[in-house]
C-alpha cells in the first residue's frame, strides 16, 4: 500500500520568523541614518554668530518712536479712541477700593416727608375733662372736653399745630341758688327748676417741642396762644309743640335758655404730655397731655344776690352774672391720637 506523507507545518513557522526580523533589521538602519543626518546639520552651525548676538548692546526703548514713560506726558483723561488707554484704565479702576457706604438716616425728598423721614403735616384729636382752678373753681364744676387741631411738622421733634377746643363746665349748686333767688326775689320774675351749664372754646396756636422720643413712648412740652369765648347759659324747662306729617303734632319739654352771658379775651397755655406707639414703625401715636390754661377776661360791672335790694332794683344794666367776665383758670387732661 502506498502511503502520502503530509507535509509538516514547520516550514511555515520559520519563514514568519525570518520576515519579523528582516522588518526589524531595517528600522534599525533607517534610525541609524536619520542620527547621523541631525549630527552634521548641527556640526554645522557657526559659534561665532551665536557669541555675536550673546554679546550685542540690549535695546534702547528710549529712541523708539512714541514711547515715552515721563509721568507728565501721560493724557488727563483717557483717550477713548485707544483701547491700551481704555484697559489700563479699567484695571486702575478694578484695583481701586469701593466707595465707602455712608450708613447713617436715609433722607427724604419729597412734599410730604422731612429731611430725617418725619411727615411734615400732622394731627391731632383729643376728648378729656376740664379742672377749675382758684376763682373759677368757686362756680363752676368739671365737665368734658374735646379739641381737634393740624399744623407744619418742621422735624421729628419740632411742630407747630392750630388747635381748636370745646371745654365744658358745669355751674355748681350755690351758684344756681343764688342766681335763682335773685331773679325771684329781687327782681320778681317766676323761675323754677333753674339750671345753668358754661362752656369755652378757643382758637390757638401751639408750637410743640419733643425732648423725649423712644420707640414707644414719648414726652413733649406744649405752650399756646389765642382766642377766648366764655359763654354762660341759665335755663329752666319749657313745654314745647312739634308738628310733622307722620305723627302730628305732640308736646315736649326741653330746657330754655333764659338768661345769657358771653366774654371774649386773649388767652395762652402750656403744659406737657406723654406720647405712646404700638410700633416703632408707627406714625400714629396716642397721647395724654394735661395743660394750664389762663383767660385774661376784662371784669364788667353787674349786680349779684348778694348786693342789697336797694342796688338791684336802682340797676339799669343787664350784667346779673358778673362772674362770666371774671378771669378764667383751669386745667384740660385729654387723650387722643396724631398722625
């Protein structure tokens, strides 16, 4: 039988073997070659041209043409058609310091506030009781009061207010008394159940100063001035008719006046007061004043009860309450509110 030999794959392993260092044997030599090449251009160089340059004066900036670093060359303000000029000057503004903050009150320019932020209008109302001091308090008697008033706010401590004020008195009994007789007796007229009220309001004007001013609470001095009107009335009750289209007609009964005194005078006042806020934020504030309050009323002439029969029948005079022309003492207390 005859037998095929196959033929062994190791022929082929060498002839790999062989390529891969063929391959190698040729980068070898072309790196060799590229070495030699760098070798002689660098062989080639002339030393004496490198001394030359290492040894050469340095340049002088000065003789360029329009460089020149003498401070009073440089421009005032920067030129806005040379952008060098424009980046040196950002950055000198880049490496300046913040303006300093300035922390204190803010201020206000507006009609309505003040330099340190008060409101430059203010008012005020109030209702109290009135006090009768030294002759005044001998015939009349405490009664209510009120008073409205608004002005200039100059500062936050300093005002200037119009003020108008309603003080109530009651007359007291001995007065009633007295009065009642002289009309009965002296002068025979027929009154019964006399009663009689007396009132003052005036028009003043009030500079205000605050020497005290909290977040909350407050204390300012008040001192005044103006116009007086005193006004006695005595009356008795009278039975009155009124008619409408509804009910009819019906009768009522009111008090009458029967008698009437007036008395007008300059006056002044002054007192202190406290103030409260609910807020330090607040513009409104609450108050509690108590004032002294002088009436420099002119005494009339009159009769009075207590002069004889004789002198009030030989009276031709219509004075029978001299006591509304005497001078007027006493103290308002009030409380209310400004804004």
């Amino acid at each position: 039988m005859l037998s095929i030999k196959t033929p062994s794959s190791r022929p082929s392993i060498h002839a790999g073997r062989l390529a891969a260092v063929a391959v190698f044997a040729c980068v070898s030599a072309l790196g060799a070659q590229a070495q030699q090449a760098a070798s002689t251009q660098m062989g080639a160089v002339d030393t004496s041209s490198l001394f030359a340059a290492n040894t050469a004066r340095p340049m002088d900036l000065a003789s360029l043409a329009g460089l020149n670093y003498s401070s009073s060359s440089l421009p005032d303000t920067p030129d806005a058609a040379d952008p060098e000029t424009l980046n040196l000057t950002s950055r000198d503004s880049a490496l300046q310091p913040p303006p300093r903050r300035r922390y204190g009150r803010p201020r206000y320019n507006d009609n309505a506030h003040n330099a340190d932020g008060s409101s430059k209008y203010t008012f005020e109302a109030g209702v109290g009781a009135t006090v009768p001091l030294g002759n005044t308090y001998h015939y009349f008697n405490t009664n209510y009061a009120f008073q409205v008033g608004g002005g200039r706010q100059f500062n936050k401590k300093a005002a200037v207010l119009l003020q108008f004020d309603y003080d109530r008195f009651g007359v007291n009994g001995p007065t009633i008394t007295n009065q009642e007789n002289l009309y009965n007796n002296d002068l025979g007229a027929q009154v019964a159940s006399l009663d009689a009220n007396n009132h003052v309001w005036s028009f003043t004007l009030n500079p205000t100063y605050t020497f005290m001013a909290g977040d909350k609470y407050g204390a300012y001095a008040v001192v005044g001035a103006g116009f007086y009107h005193k006004v006695t009335n005595f009356t008795t009750p009278e039975v009155g008719t009124y008619c409408d289209y509804i009910y009819g007609c019906y009768q009522y009964e009111a008090n009458a006046n029967i008698d009437h005194y007036t008395s007008n005078a300059a006056g002044f006042n002054g007192g202190l007061g406290l103030t409260y806020k609910f807020s330090r934020f607040a513009d409104e504030r609450f108050f509690v004043e108590a004032r002294y309050v002088f009436v420099d009323n002119q005494q009339r002439a009159g009769v009075t009860y207590a002069d004889s029969l004789a002198t009030v029948q030989a009276y031709n005079g219509t004075n029978y309450f001299p006591a509304n022309s005497n001078k007027t003492t006493y103290i308002p207390v009030k409380v209310g509110i400004r804004f």
